[in-house]
C-alpha cells in the first residue's frame, strides 16, 4: 500500500492506495494548522480503512512549491514513517502531480 501525504498548501491531507486504487484519504483545510491535522487525519484513515501503519510499503509526500512551514511537517512525517518502517520515501511536486491529474481527466496528451 502507498501512503501520499499534502500539505504544500492551504487544502492538505493523507491517501492511501492499493495497486493503483484509492483506499481512502482525509482532506483538511488549513493554512497554519497542518501540525496538528495530518497525524490524526492519518490515525483516523488507518482506522477507517481497517490498515495499519505496517501495511504501508511506501511513502509519497509534496515537495513543493509551497508554504515552507506545510512542506517541512509532511516531509517530517512522511521521513519518519518512512525511517521507522524501513519504506522509501518519494518526493513529488505539486505541480507535475496536478498537471498529470488534469491530463488524465480531461486526456490531453502532454
């Protein structure tokens, strides 16, 4: 399962897919608070889900642009689940992520 991890923005949040399909995520609003939203955002999707931490086989977190404060507590968390897991950690831009989104949706090519 691979864990994705926002908060490069205002609108932050955690997702967890399998094999491509979205399991679930929790989305969050808020321009200062991310510290204190994205670990129990992720609590509550792992419950939710009925997965655990342990089933994380990888871990995708924004790299920006974006507010400094919001990168650093996502890659903060995503390095230390990624760490106490043994799991490698991918960076992505917010950027190429939302242009491959809006590609796929309305299927340009790029």
């Amino acid at each position: 399962m691979l864990m994705a991890i926002e908060c490069s923005g205002i609108c932050g949040g955690v997702a967890l897919l399998e094999e491509e399909r979205l399991v679930g995520c929790v989305n969050f609003t808020s321009s200062t608070l991310h510290s204190q939203r994205l670990l129990p955002s992720l609590e509550w999707l792992l419950a939710r889900t009925g997965r655990r931490i342990q089933d994380v086989r990888a871990v995708g977190v924004s790299k920006g642009p974006g507010s400094f404060t919001g990168l650093r507590v996502g890659m903060s968390m995503a390095k230390g689940i990624a760490l106490a897991q043994g799991i490698p950690i991918v960076g992505i831009c917010s950027l190429e992520a939302l242009a491959l989104r809006a590609a796929a949706y309305t299927r340009l090519k790029l």
